[in-house]
C-alpha cells in the first residue's frame, strides 16, 4: 500500500510530466533510430517516441475506463 506522501509524490511527479507534454511548443523532426518509451499505472497508460537527441517526435496517453482498469 503506498502511503499519503508517495501519492502526493507520484501526483506531482505526474502533474509536472504532463504540464511539460502540453508546453512542447513544437515536436522534432523524426531521426532513427527512434526510442519508444512507455509507462502505465492502473488508471492509464502513456508513451513517447523520441528521437537521437532526446527531443519528443510523438506521444500520447489513456485513461482507462472502468472496463479496462
């Protein structure tokens, strides 16, 4: 069981993540090779692609819905 604090923790950590997702004013040109990278928790999954230098080609995220949790 996680606790109060980690959650608020891994809370934030998200809110920041996905604030930076929203504010990627413009998405880089795609070089390969291409790193695929994903996370996903009970109530979601997401996934950036990335390109040499580390800069975002794509992304996306899910919430799951009831069904799917």
């Amino acid at each position: 069981m996680i606790g109060k604090s980690s959650q608020r923790s891994y809370s934030s950590a998200f809110d920041q993540s996905k604030n930076q997702l929203k504010n990627v004013t413009e998405l880089a040109w795609p070089t390969t090779p291409l790193t695929l990278t994903t996370d996903a928790s009970g109530d979601g999954i997401g996934s950036v692609i990335t390109n040499t230098e580390g800069k975002p080609v794509a992304f996306a995220s899910k919430s799951f819905n009831a069904a799917e949790r």
